[in-house]
C-alpha cells in the first residue's frame, strides 16, 4: 500500500543533493515498475535515466527480484577472503566470456568508486611487480568522473568535485577533454572534430618521461560530466600511444558497460582494448550494490608469482562477491541475454536520435548529442546561476511524470534499454513541452 507521508527528513544527509532546497520540496519515491516510477504521491513517474545510469532492464525485473529472494534466505553472507561461494566463480567466468579479448580476470567490488580505486591500486602495482616501480603516475582527464574515493576524485577532473578536498594524490596529470561546442555542436553520434586531443598524452609523457607513468584512466563516453562524446578516431589513438610507452589504458565503464551504447560494453563499440576495465551500475541491474573490475590475461599474471601461499593483490572489500549480489548479477545477465538487452540499444538508437535532435531549435537548447541510448541536451545557462535552468526543468519533468538527471545545464537521457518508441514519444514529447516553458 502506498502512504503519503512525509517521513522527518532532517537525520539523512543526502548524497550530491542541495540538502536544504530538497527537504523544503521533497520528491519521494515509493516503488518502481518496469520503465515506470510511482512517486509517494501516487503519480507515475517515467524513468528517462536508468534510476542513475543503473536500472537498464528496468524496474523490479521478476527473475532478479526472486534471485535475491532467494539467495538471501540460502546464504546471507559469504567471505570470499581465503573462502568462497560457487556463485562468484559462476559469475567471474560469465562476465569474463562476455568482456572481448583478453580481459578474462575479475575483481569485484561493491560500487564504481571501490572499481576505479582498485584498478588504479592493480596498476600501480603491476609495474611494482614487474620491476618498473619508478611507473606511479595516473592520468585522467577534465571533467571525467571516476567516483568519489581519494583515487577516484584525483584523476577525475570535475572542478566542484575536487576542491574542497586536497590535497588529493600526488603525481596525477589531465588530459583536456574534448567538449568543444563550436567545432561539434548538434553532432549525432561521435563527433569528427577532436582526435587531435589525445595526442596532449605525448605532451605529458614528454614532461614527466614514460617511465614514471603507470595508467591513463578515461571514460569511453563521460557520463556523469554532461555525456561527452569521444571524437571519431580519439580512443585509438590514446591506445596507441600507451602502447607505445607501455603505459596501462583503464576504461572506466561504470555508464557505458552493459549495453548502455548499444553494446555489452564500450570496448565492443569502439573496438579499443585496454588493459583494465571498470564496472558497477548495469551489472545488478542497479537491485544490490556490486562493481567489478576486469584486468587481461597479462595484468593478472604479472601477480601470479612469488612463493606459494603468499596473497598477491593485497585488496579486497568485506563485501567483494557478496552471494546476494552474485545473485542478483547472475539473474541481471540471464535477462539481459533473454532479452537480447545488451544490444537492444543499437536497434534503438536511430529513432531515439532522431527524437532527442527534434527538440533542436526549442527555447535555450544549445547543443544536442546523443550515442547508443544516451543523449545530452545541454542549455545555455542564465548568466551568474549555472544549473539553475536546468534544475527547473527536472523539477518541472518531475511533476509531470518524468524522470531527467541534470549536471549543470545538461540534461541526460539514459532510459531502461527495455524502453518503446511510444516510451521514447511520450519522453521527448514531455521534454519539448517543459523546455519551452522555461525563462
Ligand atoms: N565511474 C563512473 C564513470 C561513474 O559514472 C562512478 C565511477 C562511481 O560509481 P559509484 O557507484 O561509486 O557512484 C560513476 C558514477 C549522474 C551520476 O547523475 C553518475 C554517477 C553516479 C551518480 C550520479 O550522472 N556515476
């Protein structure tokens, strides 16, 4: 049954929210269905981001929600810390042969941050082992988003994110990012203009020589930072020049894996093969916090050595393969393959382009751009109050039963990848109608 009660708000400090504009004008959610949220009010809210980049065969899936079920009532908790559970072997080797190429090792963790924070870990100490010590700087970029753990928020490259929390690690360099609105505005897909910028990676190698270098961690396609686009061309490049100077390339896929671009995963779309690949969200089904961390065949086995007995990754959460969360992932994977989900996207892709591009020309819209079954729609901001126009849009989609997600003035789209073309419709249609009533 659902109530209309509006619980006291004041003990939960809300995550990356504006505590006191929230609690003031609450928005509360009270179950979920498929592609559709039932706010505690009792309207209907369609769900146009994946719950956060995360519900992508939508909500309360049958098959998941009884995995859990059951699996909580067999083994709560099981140590995987010189123990095991069969489940998170069973796990490890479906994701290993969903993953392309030689990327067939797994670490799971509990969340995207716990994900980038240990493959930054592995590829510090991967050159440790291999004699290369001297390897112990990390490359990121401007405006990627890599979570929020001490690793994490150091090679990301969100201004707000960082400032309040240095220092940070030392030893880290940023690539520039790629956002550039006069050269790639109104793109579909990956834009022409801006394979140039990976090259800025043999700027950096220059200053600091390869030797002290360890990984260079990007998102394929940043999310969480307004859905930043690679240009055509651009991952190849960065792979190539880490080849060159045998520095580790870490996707960060914590949006793109799991069908998210109309691909398992972002490898597959851009065909580009790193070294370590991070993972969260998508991988439950975003039903029981879980990530997971794929690393090749010859990052793995660098850690295989030393005397028997002796522990070679001195890593791991109390949580990594926890069998609720096993559960739930192995249960998300079988939908996804019944359903064909994790290329869903790509059938897509062509009528949600062409529904997202539709609402070029509205009021305040100054880019669009979109890949797989994501799309940014980025607004000129009001000048001195960045964020504020967007803000009331997703206040006003609210209200009327949809669900954005905002990160300045962009809007991203990220829906379930069960989603209808009269989904899609109904999504842009109310999109278009709110944005021509904003100032
Ligand atoms: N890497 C990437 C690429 C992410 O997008 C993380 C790491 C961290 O994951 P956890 O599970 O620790 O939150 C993320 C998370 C948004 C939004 O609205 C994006 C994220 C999280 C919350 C909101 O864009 N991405």
């Amino acid at each position: 049954m659902l109530e209309n009660r509006t619980p006291d708000l004041a003990a939960f400090w809300m995550p990356f929210t504006a505590n006191r504009q929230f609690k003031a004008n609450p928005r509360l959610l009270a179950s979920a269905k498929d592609m559709y949220y039932t706010a505690s009010d009792g309207h209907q809210v369609l769900d146009g981001t994946a719950g956060l980049w995360c519900v992508n065969a939508g909500h309360c899936r049958d098959k998941i929600t009884k995995a859990v079920q059951t699996k909580v009532a067999e083994l709560d908790f099981a140590p995987t810390f010189q123990m095991g559970h069969p489940e998170a072997f069973e796990l490890a080797s479906r994701l290993a042969a969903l993953m392309p190429g030689p990327l067939n090792h797994v670490f799971f963790t509990n969340s995207g941050s716990e994900s980038v924070d240990t493959a930054l870990k592995i590829a510090l100490a991967y050159h440790r082992l291999r004699g290369d010590g001297a390897r112990t700087r990390l490359i990121g970029r401007e405006r990627g988003y890599h979570g929020v753990g001490f690793g994490g928020l150091s090679v990301g490259g969100i201004a707000n994110n960082r400032k309040h929390f240095g220092p940070l690690l030392p030893g880290v360099d940023h690539l520039p990012h790629t956002h550039n609105l006069d050269h790639n505005a109104f793109t579909k897909g990956e834009p022409a203009w801006g394979a140039h910028l990976a090259d800025e990676l043999e700027r950096i190698v220059t200053l600091h020589d390869a030797s002290t270098i360890a990984a260079v961690i990007v998102e394929p396609m940043a999310g969480s930072t307004g859905v930043l686009i690679p240009p055509q061309g651009y991952l190849q490049r960065l792979r190539a020049i880490c080849d060159k100077y045998g520095i580790l390339l870490i996707f960060d896929e914590v949006i793109c894996g799991f069908g998210r671009l109309g691909t398992p995963f972002g490898v597959n779309y851009f065909g580009v093969q790193p070294d370590l690949v991070t993972t969260a969200k998508g991988l439950t089904n975003g039903t029981i916090p879980m990530g997971a961390v794929f690393a090749t065949d010859a990052v793995h086995d660098a850690f295989m050595t030393g005397p028997d007995g002796a522990i070679e990754f001195l890593h791991g959460y109390t949580y990594s393969g926890h069998p609720v969360a096993t559960a739930a992932a192995l249960a998300t994977l079988d939908v996804y393959a019944e359903e064909g989900l994790l290329t869903r996207g790509a059938e897509l892709a062509p009528y949600f382009e062409d529904a997202v591009h539709s609402l070029r020309g509205l009021p305040h819209v100054i880019d669009i751009r979109n890949i797989g079954l994501v799309a940014g729609i980025e607004l000129q901001s009001r000048p001195g109050a960045i964020g504020a126009r967007a803000y009331e849009a997703f206040v006003k989609c609210f209200e009327a039963g949809l669900l954005i997600r905002t990160t300045g003035d962009i809007i991203a789209l990220s829906p379930p990848l069960i989603i209808e073309k009269h989904h899609i419709d109904t999504l842009i249609g109310q999109l278009a109608d709110i944005l021509k009533t904003l100032v």
